[in-house]
C-alpha cells in the first residue's frame, strides 16, 4: 500500500507536492502534541509557563473569602492546566488571578473546571487542574444557582 502511495506521488507537480507536504507536517504535529497530552485532549498549541498566582473557588466563596495559591503550568487562549493544594471538584469555578511576566500586567481569569487529576506527593495531595476560560454571564449564573439553591 505505501508503494502504491509512492508511485501515484511521482505524477504530481512540484507544487502540490509542497502543498501535500504541509499537510503531511501539520498532521503530523497534531498527532504529536495528542499523544503527549495527559491531561486534556486539546489538539491546539498550549504555552507552557510557569506562573504563580491564586485562585478563588467560587464555591468556598458562599461561607469563606480564601485565595488559594495555584502554579499556572499551561495556558492557551481559552483555557489554562494548574496545579495547587485546595480541594477541587469537577465543575467548580475558579477565579485565577496572577501576572504576566513580560509585563506585569494583572490578569483575572474566570473558568470553570474540566478534569482534575489527584497527585499525592509526600503525603500532600496536590491537584493537577485543567480548566476552561468562561465568561461573565455564565459566572454571575452559577452565582445565582448558588443564592437560589437553599431556596
């Protein structure tokens, strides 16, 4: 079969030759970054950083104002993977905060979480937190199924 892929390649143009040859590396790089994801199944390209910062779980927030510290490993245009200490559960909302290195801008993300992965290290159960960007509106949502919720 590969043989047969060969012979039919030698009667195309130079041209499409290069275009079938950008298509071959791009496909190949998608299935090089799958198959080194753990964490998420994402095909796009994510940074990675190392970036401190904190992080408010929304649903603490109904009985105590705490800001957990969280190392940002992660980050792509619509969601970020972090590591920290606090108890985190599935579909929970976060509110990280932290800086950008280059500029020391301070930037405040809003969203929710998609998978977590428990590490225990030493005795110390760390929580390897992969979530998505939302926006506002879903937030002030979930903020008003919790106030409605004993109701």
């Amino acid at each position: 079969m590969f043989q047969d892929i060969l012979d039919s390649l030698e009667n195309f143009s130079l041209k499409d030759l290069y275009h079938f040859k950008d298509r071959l590396d791009l496909l190949i790089k998608k299935k090089t970054y799958k198959e080194q994801s753990t964490l998420d199944k994402r095909i796009s390209h994510r940074a990675r950083v190392n970036i401190f910062g904190t992080a408010t779980i929304e649903r603490e927030r109904e009985f105590f104002d705490l800001a957990h510290k969280v190392n940002i490993q992660e980050i792509s245009i619509n969601g970020l993977v972090l590591t920290t200490h606090a108890t985190v559960i599935q579909d929970d909302i976060l509110i990280a905060i932290f800086r950008t290195p280059s500029s020391g801008e301070k930037k405040i993300v809003n969203c929710k979480v998609k998978r977590v992965k428990e590490i225990q290290l030493n005795r110390n159960t760390v929580y390897e937190i992969a979530a998505q960007a939302i926006d506002k509106s879903e937030l002030k949502t979930y903020r008003d199924m919790l106030k409605k919720r004993g109701k």
